[in-house]
C-alpha cells in the first residue's frame, strides 16, 4: 500500500482549523436558493477557465462563459473551445458521482479522463492507460520529471486508491492534497494528468462535503501564479523521489490554497446570508439545486435532461418537482407535451 510522508505541523494544523470553521460557516448560512445556483454556476464557470487555462488554453473567462452557454456544435480543429466543453462534462460528472459517498474506483478515473480527453486525443488514448514512458520538460525543452515506467501504472493507482479508501483517519483536505500530489506524480496518461488530477481532487472533496455547497474553486489560487504551482509539485525529479519524498511543502500550500479560496467565498457567503436575514427561510434541496444549476447554466431544462443528473428519481417525481419549482418561480414552462422546458426565469443580478 501507499504510504505518504508527512507530519501535522502546528501551522498545518492551524489552517485545517481554520478551514473546518469556514464550512461551517458557510454550511449554516443561509442565502436565497437563486444566489446560491449563482454561486454555483460561476464556480463551475472559473473552475472550467482556471484549470483549463493551467494548460495553456487560451480563452479568457467571458469567452469559457459564452462557450458553455452555447449549444454549437463544434469540429476538431476548435480545440479550446471542445477542450472546455469537456471539462465542463467531467465536473457534471463529479457533481453527480459525489451523491453515491462510495470511495474513488479506477473506473471513476477513466470516466473523468475520457471525458475531458474526447476528441481531443486518439481514441485509443481517450479513458486508456498510457503505454509509454512519461517525460515532463521545462520551456528550454529540459526533462524536468521523469514518471514510473508505464507497465507500472495500473498497481501504483490501486496502491493510491487502497490508501485512500483505507484514510479515514486522515482529514479530507490533507487526504486531497495527498491523492493530487500521489495522482500527478504517477502521470497515468498519455495527456490529461493536469486536468484529471484537479478533478479527481474536487471529487474527493465533494464525496466528503468538503466543497462548500459546491461552489469552491481551488483551481484560480493555481492559475494565478502557475509558477508556483508547478513549484509545490516538483518535490523530485524522478517518480522514485516524490513517493517517498517528505510532502510537507507541498501539503503547506496546498493548505494555503484552499485557505485563500475558502476565504473568498465565506467573505461573499456572509454578504449573501446578512441580504436574506428577513426573508423566510427555506433551504433548497440538493437534488433541486442540481437541476436549478443545469437550467442556469444552459438556459432551461426538459424532463429527459433533469432525469439524466438524477437518474435515481422517477419521472412521476422528477415531473412534480420541476412544477415546484415552476410554481416557486425558480422556472417557467415553454412548449408543451414532448417539447416542454423549464426556462431558468431569475436574472443575474436580481
């Protein structure tokens, strides 16, 4: 099994502390539903820009914005634009896969990396295990890392996801700076670690209601200072030294990452909450905030859609909570029989 290296520190511990007391605050907060899927849909938006951006690509955050909200269809020379389609599915797909509490499989990795690959490797690269050696050079073309032989892969994943299911000691925000930290240093794929790690990373959070009332972004305090970022990795130069480096520094910022973040957002939170101090409170429930953040995002949902983010729900049910939120005056209905929709009715800003 993995064994990270590591010790809690007074000052790690004083930021875990720290971090415990934000959710809290803002778990316990109350804030009007519609500013919540607000706050929900713009982290989807900056985390899709943050994390895609981190690679290299080159839409700025109002263009990542107009490219989720359009449904165009795109063709493969549109790399960027295909690039954030897909990694907007793959945070679907956590948004989804975090409600199941199970741990994370081998299964849920190539699900994501499919996702946030398709079209835009060879299909036999797409979801795959890579089959060759893994370099990583510096902007002089210099081998900055050098990851283990790829005959290795599949028994370094299960050795990381044996020690993370088996962490239950270890606390969330540590265990997902280690898994990020372990994930990319094995660098599983041909192309898509980057992106797949910081994925895998808000999957773990989410699984273990660590993600804020899933509008925190980690992404953005890397984006910033990418420099930095790539600094806090690279612990080793070889596979070999970072499995059994000391991961303190990288654990150090990692903390400090999800500090500044988790700051952001309780600062807005409490805003939002002190807004709707007077206003009868009713908390929307997660699976109304799920299909309230598919309309928001694209404009409007049908029945088949919101029965795909929550396939566990029948049509009966999922027919009567849609009307509810009609007759709540989150949605509005457009069409009729087959071709019914629920049109996202609140304007940002209001």
């Amino acid at each position: 099994m993995y064994k990270p290296k590591y010790t809690i520190t007074d000052e790690l511990l004083r930021k875990v502390a720290e971090i415990e007391a934000l959710r809290t605050s803002v778990d316990s907060s109350y804030i009007l539903p519609e500013r919540e899927i607000e706050l929900r849909y713009r982290a989807t938006v900056e985390a899709t820009h943050s994390s895609t951006s981190i690679e290299g690509n080159p839409l700025n955050l109002k263009q990542v914005q107009q490219v989720l909200g359009s449904s165009e269809q795109l063709t493969r020379h549109q790399y960027a634009e295909i690039e954030v389609k897909n990694y907007k599915k793959a945070l679907d797909f956590i948004d989804k896969r975090k409600n199941s509490k199970k741990p994370i499989t081998v299964e849920d990795i190539m699900a994501i990396h499919a996702l946030v690959t398709n079209h835009l490797l060879p299909d036999e690269k797409v979801g795959k295990l890579r089959q060759n050696p893994i370099y990583i050079a510096d902007h002089n073309d210099t081998t900055v890392y050098t990851g283990p032989e790829a005959d290795t892969v599949g028994v370094e994943l299960d050795r990381l996801l044996d020690w993370l299911a088996n962490s239950r000691d270890v606390h969330p925000v540590i265990a997902a700076g280690i898994l990020h930290f372990q994930f990319v240093s094995i660098h599983p794929f041909a192309d898509g670690n980057g992106r797949t790690t910081r994925l895998l990373t808000d999957l773990h959070l989410g699984i273990h209601d660590y993600n804020f009332r899933g509008s925190l972004v980690l992404d953005s305090y890397y984006s910033v200072d990418k420099a930095a970022y790539y600094e806090a990795l690279s612990l080793s130069d070889t596979y070999g030294g970072r499995r059994s480096a000391i991961l303190n520094p990288w654990l150090e910022y990692f903390a400090n990452g999800f500090l500044s973040s988790a700051r952001l957002l309780t600062a807005e939170v409490v805003v939002l909450s002190s807004l709707a101090a007077n206003v009868t409170k009713s908390k929307l429930p997660a699976d109304e905030a799920d299909i309230l953040s598919y309309a928001r995002q694209f404009g409007s949902i049908t029945l088949s859609e919101a029965q795909a983010i929550l396939p566990s729900m029948s049509k009966r049910t999922m027919q009567r909570r849609l009307m509810g939120l009609v007759k709540n005056g989150y949605l509005m209905v457009q069409g009729s029989a087959r071709d019914t929709r629920y049109v996202w009715k609140i304007k940002a800003g209001q």
